[in-house]
C-alpha cells in the first residue's frame, strides 16, 4: 500500500495566520469603538441643542411678557422700577457669590381654574451663580420671609454671563447699557442682549424683545 504523505500547517504559517486574525480583530473593535463614540457625540450634542432651545424660548416667553408692575421688598418698600438689570439692591435673597442680571414681574404665568391662591403675574430674576445661568422665579410677587422660591438651572459649565439693555439707537448704531434703569424713568428697555461664555468655545450672544417691541414682531 503506497502510503500517502500528510503535511500540517508549520509554525510560520500559524503565526502569519494569527497575525492577519489580530489585525482584523482590532480593526474590527476600532470601526465599533468609533461608531459607539461617534453615537454618543451626537447624543450629547441632540441634548445640548434641545435644552438651548428650551432655554431660550423660555427666555423670550419671560421677556416678551414683561409688565411694569412693581414690587416690594422685604421691608414692604417698593422698587424703584419695575425692570431692573445688573443693580444690586434685590432683596434679602441675593446671595453674595451671584450676579442677577435682571428682575422684573412678566404676565401670562398660567393659573387654570384660578385653583391656585396666586395671580397671574410672577416675579422673574435672572442671575448667574457658580457657572451657571438660572432662572428664579418667587410663588408670590411681593418679597416676604419664607416665601417660595423655584429655580432653575438652563446653562451651566459657564465661565461667564452678562446682559446688556438697548438704550436706542445712535449714529445708526445700537446703544447699549451695563444697567437698567438709566435714568429716572422706570419703563422696561425695548430689547436685553445676553452673553453666555463657555471655557471651551466662543461665546454665545442672544438678542431678545421686550414687551410691546416682542409683540409688534
């Protein structure tokens, strides 16, 4: 019986073999890592853009609602305007380490049935605190002790913020000012600009109407 000669694969050929198996691996787990990353990027960006969007309608909202009601303190004495921007006399809330931006009282807070014991104005504060922009809003539009306070945060993680007020317009160009009222007149500025800074990126300014100037638009 002639006897037929078998041959196995030798050690190169098992080493080139797991060589060409390594490499499609890895670029197997590279192309599934860059999928999963690229997945979560763009989650994280869908979310930032959704709570910017919601941030700033709710921004216009408050502003395109803005009343001339004023309010009183703690003490029961009334402010000296009804809008106010970068002032510090805000009452016994402000804390030392926050900026408020500006306060005013907007209309339209919606109240269904009139269940609940409020009107439907309500008492808005802007203010920028530990890196963060936040909306503080009090049940009641008169300051008292104890009264509730509902904040909320909508941009976080900023280096800084800061609003200006539209004075007019001068030699065709827009004025603005760092604080609001600028003069005895107690009436609401036509428009506020609202920067937004951000350690890792350019910032961001928004430009919002006031009152009548929002609803003419």
């Amino acid at each position: 019986m002639n006897r037929v000669r078998q041959r196995g694969m030798t050690l190169p050929e098992v080493l080139v073999a797991l060589l060409v198996f390594a490499a499609i691996a890895s670029a197997s787990v590279y192309a599934l890592r860059l999928g999963v990353d690229s997945r979560d990027q763009l989650a994280a960006a869908d979310a930032e853009l959704k709570a910017f969007q919601i941030a700033r309608t709710l921004i216009k909202e408050d502003l395109a609602q803005v009343t001339r009601r004023k309010v009183r303190d703690e003490f029961g004495e009334i402010g000296p305007a009804a809008f106010r921007g970068n002032l510090v006399t805000f009452g016994g809330r402000v804390e030392d380490d926050e900026n408020v931006l500006m306060a005013f009282v907007r209309d339209g807070w919606v109240n269904p049935g009139a269940h609940a014991p409020r009107s439907a104005l309500q008492y808005v504060e802007y203010i920028f605190r530990d890196g963060a922009l936040i909306r503080r809003a009090r049940i009641y539009l008169d300051e008292a002790a104890q009264s509730d306070v509902i904040e909320r945060v909508l941009f976080d993680g900023l280096e800084g913020a800061s609003a200006a007020f539209l004075v007019g317009e001068e030699r065709g160009e827009l004025a603005w000012a760092d604080i609001w009222p600028v003069s005895a007149a107690s009436a609401p500025p036509p428009a506020v600009a609202l920067r937004l800074e951000w350690p890792d990126r350019a910032p961001l300014e928004q430009r919002f109407w006031i009152g009548e100037m929002a609803e003419r638009l």
